[in-house]
C-alpha cells in the first residue's frame, strides 16, 4: 500500500469519489486506489490530495518485496495516466502487509456444500457472511438482502 500526496493543481482528474479498482486483466499491478482527501476532509494539507494505491496480492505476491522507493515509482507511472497526474508526488508513504487480504483455503467449496447439507436438515436457520459468497461488501449485502427475504417468506 503506498500512500501518495500531489499537488492538487497536477492532477487534472476531479477525484470526486471513493476510488477505482482495476480489473485484472488490464495489465497493471495496482489493483485500485482511494482518495483519502475526497473522502475525509483534512487528510491532506490545503492545495493537496492524498491518495492510497493498493499492490500486491495473491496475483502479484512480488510487489511486497519492492524497495519503497521502487513502490512508489511503480503505483505513480501507473496511475498517473489514469488520473492525469503530471508531476512527482510531494509525499509518499508505503505501508507492507504481505497477507493482508484474506483468500479461501483449498477444498472451501466443498466445505460450503457439506455446510448446506447440514443447515437443510434444521428449517429456519440460515447463514450469512464473507466465508459464503465472497468478501466484497457488494457479495455481502446481496447475500444478506437474499437470506432477508427467504426468513421472510417463510415467515408470511
């Protein structure tokens, strides 16, 4: 993860917004960004923006052992194309945790199929959580929205 700081006057995106990901298959090895300083008002000093790039991860495990300086370099030629960056970052901080994202152990899915073998035989008990359908906010909240709507038409 590397935190960067530019000049607002040389970033020519708006940077309304949360961030971006990157899909996997375009070729970069950031996988997405968040604007802390459009997020959270004082998170950069007035006249700047703060930004946090994300690298790494169970497609790219290299990028942990990069030199911060190599880090840096790498998160700014790639996103200063996508955000209309044209100057070097005025502050930069990288921060390393190499098993930062959570990945499912081998042989999960055959653990949620015995898990659903068991929770049929017991009617009005469901689950809901990451370990189900993915870790993503977005997976959660649909999962939710579905077990929600399954207690209550059993429930009318």
């Amino acid at each position: 993860m590397d935190s960067l700081g530019y000049r607002k006057k040389d970033v020519a995106h708006s940077l309304h917004g949360f961030g971006f990901l990157v899909p996997r298959s375009a070729g970069l090895r950031v996988l997405g960004s968040v604007w802390n300083s459009s997020l959270f008002p004082g998170r950069a000093p007035d006249g700047q923006t703060l930004l946090t790039a994300f690298v790494g991860g169970v497609t790219d495990p290299a990028a942990t052992k990069l030199k911060p300086e190599e880090l840096t370099e790498l998160v700014h030629r790639e996103i200063s194309p996508l955000l209309f960056i044209n100057s070097e970052p005025v502050f930069s901080h990288v921060t390393t945790w190499p098993r930062a994202l959570p990945q499912y152990n081998l042989g999960h899915g055959d653990r949620l199929v015995a898990v659903a073998k068991v929770c049929s035989r017991f009617p009005g008990l469901w689950l809901s959580g990451n370990y189900l359908r993915g870790p993503a906010i977005g997976s959660c909240v649909d999962q939710a929205l579905a077990v929600a709507e399954e207690v209550r038409k059993r429930r009318s």
